[in-house]
C-alpha cells in the first residue's frame, strides 16, 4: 500500500486570492423642521409708575438640537391686567417699540429674555393700577446660533 502526501509550497509574498465586490446606490437624508420657541411669562420687576416706561420679562424654552440666538422683540398686545388698588384697565398703558439684548437659547434647553421699554404706563394713570400686574403678547425673532 501506498500512501501518498502532498505540500502546497508558495514563494513567499504570494497570498491567496478573493473577489471583491463593490456597490453604488442612494439613501435619503432628511432636513429637520425648525421649532417655535415657547414664551412664558418671566418675574415681573416693579418698575412702572405713571409716566415711566418698563420692561417685559419672558422665560423661551428652544426644543431644537441647536441654540438659537434672540435678536428682536416686539410687543404686540396687552392681554390681561390683574391686581392693583382698585380700577386698572388696558387702556392706561401703552405698547413701546422695546429692543431684546442679542440672547442665547441653548439647544433644548430655556433662557430669560427681557424685552426693554416695552410698556409705558400713562401719566394720568390713577391709584387703581399700584400693584397691577400687566401682562403683554410678544414676539421674537432669532436665528440658529
């Protein structure tokens, strides 16, 4: 009986060889849709008194995934006023042209925006309104930051 064996001798540097295989295609990505900053109602300074122009104060919460710069503000109505003396209306206030201080709203995540000289209270203003508090509708304007 004969038994035979066998040796595969390679020079060396020589390897084996595979196939390769390459692919082309598309996938989608999709752009995000910009979210609407939240506007709250911030902690109201007492700063007005008849004649004296004052500030609003806002807390703005941004749910996107990158900050967002305030640039602007304005005021645009005088909801409510509440509290006080005695009578206090609406109409013993008027809406100023305000500026915002550029802040940045951090990526979801909430900042404190103070819209300066929004409100004037009017120089014929009487006793009722002490104490008042008024709340004002605003709106900002900002870019991704």
């Amino acid at each position: 009986m004969f038994s035979w064996t066998f040796a595969l001798l390679l020079p060396a540097g020589v390897g084996l060889a595979l196939w390769s295989a390459t692919g082309s295609g598309t996938g989608p990505a999709k752009a995000r849709t910009a979210q609407a900053l939240v506007m709250t109602a911030g902690s109201a300074v007492a700063d007005l008194y008849p004649g004296a122009t004052g500030d609003v104060r806002f807390s703005v919460a941004n749910s996107n995934p990158y900050p967002v710069t305030v640039t602007s503000g304005t005021a645009t109505a005088i909801t409510t006023v509440t509290g006080g003396l005695g009578t206090c209306a609406a109409t013993d206030f008027t809406l100023g042209t305000g500026s915002v201080a550029s802040t940045v709203i951090p990526a979801n995540g909430s900042a404190n925006v103070v819209l300066t000289g929004a409100l004037t209270m009017k120089l014929a203003t009487g006793d009722g309104c002490q104490g008042a508090t008024v709340n004002v509708t605003a709106t900002l304007t900002g870019t991704q930051s």
